[in-house]
C-alpha cells in the first residue's frame, strides 16, 4: 500500500473532517503507543520519515493491516508536489506544526 500522504500522528486542530473522538483512533497513535507503552511519547521522531522510529511505526501498522508493504509519502515530497510554499500549508496534522499563517 503507498498512501499519498504521511501517517496522521496528530488530530487535526483545525477542521472536525474525521469520526475519531481520540489521538488514538489514528493508527500512527496506535502504533506508537503499542511501541512505547504511551501515545505521546517521541513523536517528532516518529513524524520524521527517515527515523528509526518512524519505521518501525509503520512496520507495526503494516502487520495490523495485514499488509505485505506499506510506504508513507514523506512530507517534504508531499509539500513539493503540491506547489505551494511550506509558510502557506497546515502540516499540523502531520508533524504538529502549523506554519501557515492563517491557523
């Protein structure tokens, strides 16, 4: 599976757009806590796609979906492709981080 975004680790702030009523209805919060013992732990390592952390985190998601591969699309690649600058996006959900100016 190749989602076209990175994995949520952070409910968005912003907009209700999803049913969950907790961090941890995403399978990221999930994943972390089952890796750490607590869903808050780490969790800039785990939003960095090149990190140990980050890895194993969609290892433990994979093997809950039962997937034979599973590879996020990295943040920077995502941002890229859109076009827009970083200043003018909300990546909070992504990293935690709301840099764009109108959040």
């Amino acid at each position: 599976m190749r989602p076209a975004c990175p994995p949520l680790i952070h409910g968005c702030r912003f907009l209700n757009f999803s049913r969950s009523k907790s961090e941890l209805d995403l399978a990221a919060r999930r994943a972390v806590k089952e890796l750490e013992g607590d869903a808050s732990q780490h969790l800039d390592e785990y939003a960095d796609g090149s990190t140990e952390r980050h890895a194993a985190m969609v290892d433990r998601i994979r093997q809950r979906l039962g997937l034979t591969t599973l590879c996020y699309q990295r943040l920077p690649d995502m941002i890229a492709a859109i076009g827009l600058p970083r200043e003018r996006l909300c990546t909070y959900c992504w990293n935690g981080e709301s840099l764009y100016e109108g959040a």
